[in-house]
C-alpha cells in the first residue's frame, strides 16, 4: 500500500493585520500524476489527512516599514513527515532567501530581517522544500509562494519640477489656461488612497486658482494689467489621502509673467516742437528728433510717424528709429531761405499693430505739432541738373566739344562761377572744360575697346568767394565707330585624310570683332583672291557668322604636299567695311577607315592619344639643358672656389674669408710669424701664406729694411700701400698687425741691467752734454768711474 505526504504550511502576520490566503491555480508540471488537495488549518494541532497529494500555496501579505525590535513573523512551514525527531530540514531559496528572509531549519518558521519597502519592491518570489537531514533527499516536491509587501503611506506627493515658469497675456479673460502642474505619488495607487492626490492654491489668490484633480492653473482676477503688475508667484500643493486629514503634501513654486498686449496708445510729452535747419541743408539732412511714450513693450510699443498736415509735406519727410522708436525729421528737397522761412507741419504717432478687442480704450495714435526755421546761409553754386550725361563718338578729333554744364549761385548776390575737372577723376587728363562757360571738350583721342565710360566730376566755385564750391558728376559714353577688323576666335589648325571626299567638312571658322554695331556682327567668309582658284579647298559660308571649310578634290597626297595654308578674307557690314585675312593651317594626315587621325608628316598637331613626337622631343631638349646648366654651375663654383680672394685691386666690395683655422697656441711655429711683424728685417725667405691656395704661386716679395732713423707714419703707409698691392693679402676687413718698434734713440738704452752685460766699461761722458737736467745721472756716473780710477 502506498504511503502518502504533505506539508502544512502556516503564516502569521503581525496584528492588526491578518494573513489572507487565496488559492492559486494547481501546478501540473511537477507533482505526482495523482494529485491531493492540501488543508491549512491556523493554530489547529490535530493532523490533517488528505485523499489526493499537491503544493497549493497562497498570496500572502506582509507589512511594509516595520519597526519593531524583533524580527518580523511571516509564517511556519510544516510537513507531515515531520515527526518532531529533527529529520527533516526545511529550506528557503528564491528573492531574499537568507538575507531579508530566513527559515528555521528545525521548526519551519519564517522571519523578515529587514524592513521593507514596497517603493523598492513590492512582490518576492520563495520556493520552499522540506529533505531528509541525513539522505538530503527531498521528502516534498519544490514549489513557490509570493509574499506581496503591503503599503502604508510613508511617500508624499513630489512635483515633476521644482519651479515652474508660465505666461498669460495681460487682460485675458477669468479662466483662461495658464500651466498644469503634475504630482507623483510613489505608492501604490491600487490600495487605499495613498497615492490619490488633490491639488490646491497656498498662495497667488485671488488672481489665479487650480483644478484640484488636474492641477491646471487658471486665471482667476478679470483685467490684470501687465503694466500695474508683470510677475506673480504661485505656490501649489499637492496633497495625498484624497487631501484628508493626515496625509502628506508637497509643494512647488510657479512663475507666472503677464506678456504684453497692445492695450496703450502713444503719447507725445508735449504738443509743440521747433527745430532749426540752414537753408543749405541737402536733402536726407535730419532736423530734429521727436518720440512718443508707450507703455507697451517689444511689437506693441512700435511707433510710426507721419506727416498729415501743414504747408510742409512735399519739403519735409518724417522717418521712424526703429531702434529708439523715435520720429526723424528730414529734409525732402532743397530749401531756399529767400522763398520761404517757416513751416508748420503736424506729426502723427501711431502703433502699426493693433488688437481690434481694445478700440474701446479710444484711438491708438496722438499727434503734435512742428514749427522748422530755415536759417540763411551763403549757398555754394547749384548745377542744373544733379548729374550730366554726355555721348561721344570714339574717332571725335581732339578740342571737340561734347556738351556743356551749368551752375549759378542760388544767393541774392548771384556771385560770378567758373568751372573745373576735378583732376583725381581724370587722371590722363582726355577731357577739359571752358572754365567761363562750362563747355566740355576733348584734350586726347578715344578709344570705345580701351574705355567704354569715363566718369568724371566737375566743379564748380564761386570767383569772389573760393570756398562756396560745388561738385556734379559727369558720365561720358563714348559710341562705336567700326574702327576694328574681323579676326579668327582662335587660332586654326587642322587636318584632312588622304582619301577625303570632295565637299567634305573639316572645319568651322568663327570670328569676332572688338566693335559692337548697334544692328550685331555680321561676317563675311571668302578664300583670299590669290588662292580662290588655285586651292584644294572651299570656304562656305554659312550666314551665322561661321563659314566651314571644304575638300575641292578626292584624296590628298602628303607625301607630295603635307601642309596647306588657307588665307581666308573675314569682312563686317558696318561702315566703313573692315576686312582682315587670317590663315588657316591645314595638314595632310594618314586616317583610320573611322575618319580619326593618326599620323602626319609633321607632327605638329597633338594626338588624342597623347604627346606628339615633336612635343616629346622638345621636352627632351630641355631636360638636356637643364642638365648642362647645371653641370656648367657646379664647374663654375668649383672654379671660383681656387680663384684669389680678391681678383681685382678695383673690387671694394667687403668680403668674409672663413679659413676654419685654429692655431696651435704658442707650441705652434708652423702658423702666422707674428716677429715678421715686430721685426720688418726678419722675413724669411722661404715662408709662403698658408690661409690660401693660389692658382699662381707667388715668390715672397722681400722687404726692404726701414731706415733708422724712419718715422712711424711712414712706416705704417707702406705696409699698407705694400698689402694694397698684393694679391695674396688677406681681404680688407682682415686685421693687419704692424707692431714695430724703432731701431733706437740717440742716446741708446738708458737700462742699467743691460750695462752690467757688457763686456767692458761705458763711457758716460756725454750725459754732461745734454743739459742740467741730465746733470744727476752725468755726476752718478761719473763718479762711478771716477772711483774706479787707480
């Protein structure tokens, strides 16, 4: 007979709540094919039988941030197999398993460690399984069961921003939407009103209100004028528990600005303006500045200003600073202080954009009134006209008149004028003016292809008043003659096959002249009379300013003529007839049966496969001079570098000689003599310069001994003139030593030390010839040999 077990599985959960159970639907997949329902009985101690064998485990609620001293009861797992003995060893595994819960082995009852939060999370996953402590084999199939944390409200209401920035227009209406607030509740929405929040206003009544389910933010206060106030701050709270007693709140904070709407018109400060302009002013000359106030900003503070009445509205102009949205008045034309003295205009300020739901508010515009003085001023002449146009045929002689300007003082004294070019503006001086009457006339001949126009500016200055000038400019055209003949667009080579057919086209011609005739180019195409009977060749010409060349005959011979050239006569239509002949070069070529050249006798033409023979021949010869050139260079630097330092006496020129040559201290005899220099008589013979190699060598040259008795300059002059003569001297910026000492004084060595050297007694009797001062050392030696006297 089969035996059969079952668990009893039992869960507290700490008061006031109760430990709710709800079947979950039976697991198939791993119980016996023989399945019984298992019976749970709370505190009963008497043993449950059961007909049929399987895990039926519960929901089970546990409650959240508890925060008693002791471990949190959750519930008792218990087998029927258990007999008390300590055989069987229950074990937990699944979410938590051993750290937030944990099982006693022995008696199946299980704890939460922890305090837990369903924020964090609210549903574990457990298996339970109850084996034999000493086979370890399990006497109950494995199976899970779900603890679901249980909320409390222990999470307020947090709004998605901190601070919340919103606009209105200003004079909208009650009601209208302003922004919508949103609050989070992080628990759970499913159970009690926790997370269930109610929105209300802390602070910003009466001007606005909120919706308390939506948290919408709506105008509450008709007619809030941006102009009175502009910010407003509005403090929101968002309250859970459905907003009852006890539940927790949050707030936040929303700036709400007022925009601006057109609801003010502009207004001038005063109503009388006067401004001051000479009579000299130009037009575009601004007088004065006037501005209207409005209280509105940015589009709906634009001001325009007009003119709309006064004696002044085809003098004056009005323009609007659009910057400053001030009004400018200008001048529109030119004022004469003898016609006219004052005006009297009125100026208009209005804004362009306006909202029609504000007309109530009255007009949106205002206006003042501008009286402007012209001052008088002496005036400089005014020409007739603000800028002249003349025309001129290019072959005009020279000295012919073009046209002339004329200018008048606009004072009451009408002041004589005279003329002038303003130099600056024509340079090579082609044109000049009658300085009397302002007549216009040629100094030099045009040229329509050289210089089309010639702007120029002609002045003119009052006689008895130098300063009063004016300046008018003056565009000169200058008209075509047909003075240029017909030329070829480019320059013409082509050729034809040996086997060309008669009246076959080998090339189109097109021409072009530096003239422009008023009715377009018309060209005319001909072989020249000289070849017109006796050429190989046809021009036709096609009507359209192009002609084509033709074969007169069938086949070509290169061998017996490779090279035609073509003289073609190219005419216009204009008047006088310009002609000019332009030659057309034209090769006989061995073709393909296609047509495509692909040799010629001579090989001027490029191939369109690549470089002809004689292009790559010519890039040859240059390699191979370019290569010679610099061969011959590197010879010739060679060369000069065993040339003397200095070839001529006559080059003056400073040179720098490096000899890279470092003496060998006072050991070094083979170097420089520097006693030849001390001691003119000491040359040696035998010594040659060792700083250069000359291509000729030089026998030493001996010096001559100076003289005794030879003086310093003189010495020094010719040891100079002696190294300008020699062309193996160093160069002129080398130092030249000319340490010399004298071969003596009269009176010889005066040295005592040298005295003792000699061989027998010195005679210093000729000290006492020399004079009393010379009478000491007379009588010191004198008595010196005195004493020596037997």
């Amino acid at each position: 007979m089969r035996t059969y077990r079952y668990f009893l599985l039992l869960f507290w959960v700490g008061q006031p709540y109760s430990t709710f159970s709800t079947p979950l639907s039976q697991r198939t997949s791993v119980f016996p094919a023989k399945k019984r329902a298992l019976e749970l009985s709370g505190n009963s101690k008497n043993e449950l039988n059961r007909s049929k064998r399987s895990w039926m485990w519960n929901q089970f609620f546990l409650l959240e941030e508890y925060t008693g001293s002791d471990y949190q009861y959750v519930g008792k797992l218990h087998s029927d197999q258990d007999r008390g003995d300590g055989s069987l060893k229950y074990i937990l595994s699944g979410d938590g398993a051993g750290d937030l819960f944990i099982i006693n082995e022995n008696t199946g009852d299980i704890q939460a460690t922890k305090r837990l939060d369903r924020e964090e999370k609210p549903v574990y996953i457990l298996r339970a399984q109850a084996i034999n402590r000493r086979t370890g084999k399990p006497v109950e199939p494995e199976s899970e069961f779900i603890i679901k944390i249980h909320d409390i409200n222990d999470n307020e209401p947090i709004f998605t921003k901190e601070i919340y920035t919103a606009t209105v227009p200003e004079m909208s209406d009650v009601g209208t939407f302003v922004v919508q607030v949103t609050a989070t509740d992080a628990d759970d929405p499913t159970y009690g009103n926790s997370a269930k929040v109610v929105y209300s206003i802390l602070q910003g009544q009466p001007y606005f209100s909120v919706e308390s389910e939506t948290g919408i933010i709506k105008t509450a206060l008709l007619n809030m004028d941006r102009e009175n106030r502009e910010q407003y701050q509005v403090v929101i709270q968002a309250k859970d528990m459905g907003g009852q007693m006890g539940g927790l709140s949050g707030t936040t904070t929303v700036n709400i600005t007022l925009t601006d709407v057109n609801d003010n018109p502009p207004r001038f400060p005063q109503s009388t303006y006067q401004f001051n302009t000479p009579e000299s002013s130009p037009p575009g000359t601004p007088i004065g500045r006037m501005k209207a106030s409005d209280a509105d900003v940015g589009e709906n503070a634009a001001v325009a200003y007009s003119l709309t009445e006064g004696e002044g509205l085809d003098m004056f102009d009005v323009i609007t600073d659009q910057e400053t949205q001030e009004g400018i008045i200008t001048v529109k034309k030119l004022l004469d202080f003898e016609k006219k003295k004052l005006y009297t205009l009125k100026v208009e300020a209005s804004n362009p954009h306006v909202e029609p739901r504000f007309l109530y508010l009255g007009p949106f515009k205002d206006s003042a009134t501008v009286r402007i003085m012209v001052e008088d001023v002496d005036e400089p002449p005014i020409f007739s006209k603000l800028a002249y146009i003349l025309q001129i045929k290019e072959d005009a002689q020279i000295n012919t008149t073009i046209g002339s300007v004329t200018a008048q003082d606009p004072d009451a004294a009408r002041n004589p004028v005279k003329y002038s070019v303003d130099r600056h503006t024509d340079m090579d001086r082609i044109f000049n003016i009658d300085s009397g009457n302002g007549s216009i006339f040629t100094s030099k001949l045009l040229d329509r292809e050289t210089l089309l126009w010639h702007n120029i500016t002609v002045i003119a200055t009052e006689i008895n008043n130098p300063k009063q000038s004016s300046r008018v400019p003056l565009y000169i055209k200058v008209l075509d003659v047909n003075d240029n003949a017909p030329e070829f667009a480019e320059f013409y080579e082509t050729f034809v096959c040996e086997k060309a057919k008669a009246d076959q086209l080998i090339q189109t011609l097109r021409a072009v002249d530096k003239d422009d005739p008023y009715s377009g180019h018309q060209f005319t195409f001909s072989l020249a009379p000289e070849a017109a009977s006796s050429s190989n060749f046809t021009i036709q010409d096609n009507k359209d300013n192009t002609a084509g060349i033709l074969t007169r005959k069938n086949g070509y011979n290169r061998h017996e003529m490779s090279t035609y050239l073509l003289p073609v006569v190219i005419s216009d239509n204009d008047y006088p007839v310009q002609s000019s002949t332009g030659t057309v070069t034209v090769r006989v070529c061995a073709c393909d049966h296609h047509g495509n050249m692909q040799s010629c006798h001579a090989e001027a033409l490029v191939h369109p496969t690549g470089l002809s023979t004689g292009a790559l021949i010519a890039i040859l010869l240059c390699i191979v001079t370019l290569l010679v050139t610099v061969v011959l260079f590197a010879a010739l630097r060679r060369q000069r570098k065993k040339e003397p330092l200095i070839i001529s006496k006559e080059d003056i020129r400073d040179n720098i000689v490096s000899y890279n040559d470092e003496g060998g201290g006072e050991e070094d005899t083979q170097a420089f003599d520097i006693g030849t220099l001390r001691n003119p008589e000491a040359i040696e013979d035998s010594k040659l310069r060792r700083d250069i190699v000359p291509e000729a060598l030089f026998l030493p040259r001996r010096t001559p001994a100076a003289r005794d008795n030879t003086d310093v300059r003189d010495f020094i002059n010719q040891r100079v003139k002696e190294n300008d003569t020699d062309p193996t001297a160093p160069p002129y910026d080398s130092l030249a030593t000319y340490a010399y000492e004298g071969t003596g004084s009269v009176a010889n060595s005066l040295s005592s030390l040298e005295s003792v050297t000699t061989d027998g007694d010195q005679d210093y009797d000729y000290l006492s010839d020399w004079g009393p001062r010379f009478k000491k050392l007379a009588d010191m030696y004198g008595g010196v040999d005195s004493d020596k006297d037997p």
